[in-house]
C-alpha cells in the first residue's frame, strides 16, 4: 500500500514538476508502482493475505461472540478462566510415579502377611468345590 502512496506522490510531482521529482526518469516515478506488484505478488503466493484474512475473520467472530454473550447476560470470561487454569493444570508437573519396592520390602511384607490370618490369601476354589456346595 504504502508503495502506490508513494507513487502516486512521485507521480503527482512529475506531473505538476514540481520539486526534487521533477527532474527525474520516468524509471524512477513508475518503480514504486513496480514494487507494489512485486509485493503483492509475493503476498498472494506465500498465502500471507490468506493468513491475514483468516485472523481478521477470527478476530471478528471472536468480538461477535462477546456481544451476544454480554447482550445475553452470560459471563464470557469464564472461556478466559478456563484457558488459565488450563495452562497452570500444564506447567504442573505429573504426579510422581510409585516408587519400586525393594527385595526386602517385598520380604518383609510377605513375613507379617503369614502371621496376620486376615491378610492371608485364600486358596483359590476348585470348581469341584462350588458344585458341592
């Protein structure tokens, strides 16, 4: 945009010869016309327009959305509480994983489980003894 600003300027001041532009080639005043189709050129094949258009459309839908939330009498800063909490549920980190017990924790256990008649196992049941009784 700013390149056709300019050349319209130039182009202005040749015409009315008036100032530095006056005495200039007619290369000169017509380059900025030149560039600006270079860049928007190259805008359009880099899909920067598109990129544009998209964050323009999502801005306003995103303002959209806050009027009618607001005209509705719903709280629309609720979104904004849960993007927060939502980030520091992230940055937290996950809970430690349980720690491997030892040959003789695993020893130990077993010994005060042979004495204690209520953390024994039981044997497992036959299915002959399920039918006797």
């Amino acid at each position: 945009m700013w390149f056709v600003v300019v050349g319209c300027a130039l182009l202005t001041m040749k015409l009315a010869e008036f100032g530095f532009a006056a005495e200039w080639s007619w290369g000169w005043i017509l380059l900025p016309f030149g560039l600006a189709v270079a860049w928007w050129s190259f805008a359009d094949l880099s899909g920067l327009t598109k990129r544009r258009e998209m964050d323009k459309l999502e801005e306003r839908k995103h303002e959209r959305r806050q009027r009618h939330m607001e005209a509705l009498g719903l709280n629309w800063r609720r979104d904004r509480r849960v993007a927060v909490i939502k980030e520091t549920r992230a940055l937290n980190p996950p809970p430690m994983a349980p720690v491997k017990k030892s040959e003789d924790e695993r020893h130990n256990r077993d010994v005060i489980t042979a004495f204690l008649p209520s953390r024994q196992e039981l044997p497992p049941v036959r299915a002959d003894d399920k039918e006797a009784a």
